[in-house]
C-alpha cells in the first residue's frame, strides 16, 4: 500500500521527515532491510534511524513505513506543510 | 446554552492556544483539527525552531549521523495555525484569558493548552557554567554546539550524573572513541529510575565500554583557564580531573516560572492536572478552559494509587497532548482520561533499554527470563504484592506483556513460567530504590502524591 507522503502535492518533492515510536518498535528490522540508508539496528535490537530522509531514499522510506509490523514509524502527512510560514 | 451545543460551537469558531512547540504542543495541534476544531489555533514557542524531536539528540546527533537541525518532527495533517517561534510566553491572566509573550503581544483564548515541557538543569554556579567546554544537552542548539566540540576531539569528557541522558552521552563519548569520566552521586547510573539492582549491570555495562565511571562521588567545581576555558573538575573525594568538555546531566526543571502568580497550581514539580488534562488553580479546585500535557503536567493515575506522575516521556507527551486536545473540544461524558501506561527507551552501550509502569514505586525485582550477567532480561517489580513495573535489555518484545500484567495487578512474584526463566533469578529480591527524599541527578518517574499509607512530601507553605 503506498503512503502519501508531503511533497506529492503539486509536483514539489522535499525531503521527508520521519519520527519512530520507539515504544512501539520491537526491533524486527524490516525498515532497516527496506530502507537501510535510513534505518540502521545499532547492537542487537536498538534502531537507529535518520529523521530526515533525502529525496533518494523516498520511495524505501514509504515502503519501511507500510512494511512495520508494529506501525511505528510516522511520516509527513500528504497535506502537512513544508514549513510553518502557511498561515502566519 | 447547553454544554453540548456550547462545546459544537468551540468546535466551529473557538480560540485556541498552545504555548509549547515541540512534541505534545504538536500532537495535541494535530488532534485538535484532526477531530473537527476549525477555530483559530495560536501555537507559541520559545525556541525559534519548528518542532523537532529530542531522543535523537542524545544518540544519532552525539554520533555525528544526524545534523541536530535535521530533527523536525513530521506532521500528520495541515495545522493552519498561526505560529509565533522564537518568543517566550512570559505571563497568564487567568481572567482575562490572555497569555503575554517576551515581546510585549497579548493572546486572547478560549481555551488554553500549556506544554512547555523542561529545561536542562545547570550547573548550579553560574561562573563555572559559562566556562568554555560546560554544556547542557536539551535543545537542538545544545546538542549542535555538544556534536562540533566532540568532534574536536577532547581529551576527556566528563559526564555530570548517569541518569538516561549522562549515561547515553558517555555512550556516545565511548563510540567516538573518547575518554570519558562519569560522576554520579549515587551508587550506580539509572539507580533513581530502575534501582540499583539493574543499575548494577548498567555500571558494569559503562565499564565495559571503557567508560571511568565514579559512583558516590560529586563533582564539587569547575575550574577555568584565564581565556575561560574549562580546564579541570574537582571531585568530592579530593581528586581532580583535566577534562575539556563537561556535560552536566543533572537532570531537568520544569517551565513553569512563567505562571508564578498566576493562580494555577504551578511549581517546580509542574503543573497539577486532573485525569482529564484539566489544570488546578492554587485553591485545588479544576479549571475548565485550561489544559496541561507532557512534561510540565503531573496527573492522577489511578493504577498507581492515584499518585501525581510527573513523566518525562516521550510517549507520555503524544498520549497526554492527544487526551488533552480531545478533551478541549468535547464535554461531559465525551471526556476521557489520561490513563497511559507509563513506559520509556533508552539505548546505551548497544544495549536496547525498555520498561513499562512505574519502576520506582517497586519495593522488590525478580528477573523473570533472562540473565542480569548476559545483558539480556526482562525484570519484574513488585510493590504490595502485585506487578508494577518490568524493565527490558536487549528483550524488547516482551514489554508489552508486562504492561497487561500491570494494567491487571497481576500478582508479584509472578506465577507464571516464562520464557528462558532461570533458576537463579527466581527469587525477588530488594529492588534497592534510593531514599526519594534524597536529591539525585533527578529520575525519570517523580512520585509526588499522597497515599494514606505512605508519606513521602512534607508540605510546606511559602511565606509571606
């Protein structure tokens, strides 16, 4: 199932931000074999993972984030601003 | 009106306000247009950064993996709030319902949500703190300017107390390949959040990884070269130490001086809240326009004898800020409590940290699988007879269990045979809590109620 994430909206792509619940996360790695320039297991069960993956790593991240056993991982909504100059 | 027709209305065109912007100031943003608040959201912040998420500070930003600025939090949906970052809220007319900010502006309200979280507790002489070389680690600009002098390559560091945050920095220290000295005035690291029977592995972990770790011990000064550099700790048993960097994990305080006089029940324990999220005033009488969540709140909860729970959780934060904004713009019944489990994380040394429930109500532990010797078990704790905690190395998976048999005061010991249960481990013994009234690098659970057969705050009143 593919996630929309911010930067489908009119063309722009930017990079995504990403937060793990790491009460959630119960190490199964399936992130860190999908997407592993992001997510990377630190010792035997601890994730580590970048909070803001390039454009590059886009489609891997979507996939790690439909892929998580326990949903853990949160990403840009599809209609989240860029930035918090929308409505100042 | 009737409070239902009144609470549909604030849905439609109500005021509100957030002053906190990080975690549970943006969660709780989220709810509130996520379930039908199409009023005017003000989301106010003393940091001039968007929200962003700190766990990371500590661990991928101290590695040099993540620059400290590439931590904003994703949002979940459009807020269309007006934001006002970078200006500190200083004041609340509770009356008037008007929040005052650092640069004189006056925000009106319906109804308030106050998440301003904690700060990082200085070194407590001033002189000493604004040495070169002294840090703090909370903020995103603490954790960039801690990352630059790490990567400078220090000779020693020294880490001020081994609660999560110490302990997780020697940590990083360690896999920079750095010298690292650890004070901690207890007799283990964690020994305030998990006891000294898992701080005890945990002190064997730090010296493992080469860490120099010094229990019982206080750093007594800091001392500076004449460009202001710091150049040397000294030590309660007499010693000194050259070190170039100190990082004082002395624990945090919460922001609530802003509301000095305000008439809400705030202080340095932050501020009381009922199960709902709802503020009390000093009169302890509950208010209804204003709303408390994260760090800042400590609330009622009714698995832990209705204790006040300050938490400094990352979960607590989403769960309560998700409560409170429900609960902001429902009435009556439609009201939930904040009846999160309290549970958190930490990774250190390669180790993978879980616990769940309240570790430092527990009067005994019992290591149901696992070994304490191998770095890999999950604990119990018990308190009056029943299971009110567990803690995790390296046995994530399981954590979830353990949270049932607290939400179902399941017996302690508990009866059952568990996975990889060892003999030697079978028997509980003390969990071996410091004495609460003793200050320490600040644990990570504050138990500051009062329950008829324990009493562990003295009341008393300021004066005049």
């Amino acid at each position: 199932m593919a996630v929309p994430v911010a930067g489908d909206v009119e063309g722009t792509r930017v990079p995504v931000r990403l937060v793990v619940d790491l009460n959630r996360c119960e190490g199964y790695a399936q992130c860190a074999f999908l997407a592993p320039d992001v997510f990377t297991m630190h010792g035997e069960e601890a994730l580590m993972y970048s909070p803001r993956a390039g454009q590059a790593q886009r489609e891997q991240v979507i996939r790690a984030v439909a892929a998580c056993p326990v949903q853990a991982i949160t990403v840009d909504g599809a209609d989240a601003e860029e930035t918090r100059t929308d409505a100042r | 009106m009737p409070a239902d027709t009144a609470a549909r209305e604030f849905r439609r065109q109500g005021r509100v306000v957030v002053v906190g912007a990080s975690l549970a100031g943006l969660r709780a943003a989220e709810t509130l247009r996520e379930e039908g608040f199409t009023g005017s959201l003000t989301m106010i912040g003393d940091e001039p950064h968007d929200p962003y998420d700190r766990p990371p500070l500590s661990k991928q930003v101290l590695l040099g993996r993540t620059a400290a600025d590439d931590t904003e939090l994703p949002r979940r949906r459009r807020l269309d709030a007006r934001w006002r970052l970078g200006v500190a809220a200083t004041g609340l007319d509770l009356a008037d319902r008007r929040v005052r900010l650092a640069d004189g502006e006056e925000v009106e309200f319906d109804r308030l949500l106050i998440a301003t979280g904690a700060r990082a507790r200085p070194w407590f002489r001033e002189s000493e703190a604004a040495l070169d070389g002294v840090f703090v680690l909370r903020t995103a600009d603490d954790a960039s300017r801690l990352d630059r002098k790490l990567a400078a390559g220090p000779r020693r560091v020294l880490v001020v107390g081994a609660g999560f945050t110490g302990s997780e920095i020697a940590s990083a220290c360690r896999e920079r390949g750095l010298e690292v000295t650890v004070a901690e005035r207890g007799p283990a690291p964690l020994v305030g959040a998990l006891g000294g029977v898992v701080g005890a592995v945990a002190a064997r972990l730090q010296r493992e990884h080469g860490v120099d770790l010094r229990c019982g011990i206080t750093v007594t000064s800091l001392e500076g070269d004449m460009a202001g550099r710091l150049r040397r700790a000294h030590l309660s048993d007499g010693t000194a130490l050259d070190v170039d960097v100190a990082v004082i994990g002395l624990g945090a305080m919460r922001n609530t001086k802003w509301l000095a006089g305000s008439g809400l029940a705030a202080g340095p324990r932050g501020i009381a809240c009922d199960a709902g999220c709802r503020a009390f005033d000093v009169h302890g009488i509950v208010t209804d326009d204003v709303f408390v969540a994260g760090d800042v709140a400590r609330s009622p909860h009714p698995l832990f004898g209705y204790q006040f729970l300050s938490l400094e959780h990352w979960g607590n934060a989403v769960a309560q800020a998700e409560v409170a904004a429900h609960n902001m713009i429902s009435s009556g019944l439609e009201r939930r409590p904040h009846l999160w489990v309290p549970a958190f994380w930490s990774a250190q040394f390669g180790v993978n940290i879980k616990s769940v429930g309240v570790p430092p109500m527990g009067e005994e532990i019992v290591v149901t699988q696992g070994a304490l010797g191998e770095n890999r078990f999950v604990a119990a704790y018990g308190y009056q007879g029943r299971v009110i905690a567990a803690v995790a190395f390296d046995q994530a998976r399981w954590i979830d269990f353990y949270r049932r048999l607290i939400e179902s005061a399941a017996p302690f010991p508990p009866v059952f045979a568990g996975v990889d249960r060892r003999p030697e481990g079978a028997r509980p013994v003390p969990a071996d809590f410091p004495d609460p009234s003793l200050p320490t690098h600040g644990p990570t659970v504050t138990l500051s109620g009062y329950s008829p057969s324990e009493r562990r705050l003295q009341f008393t009143p300021a004066r005049a």
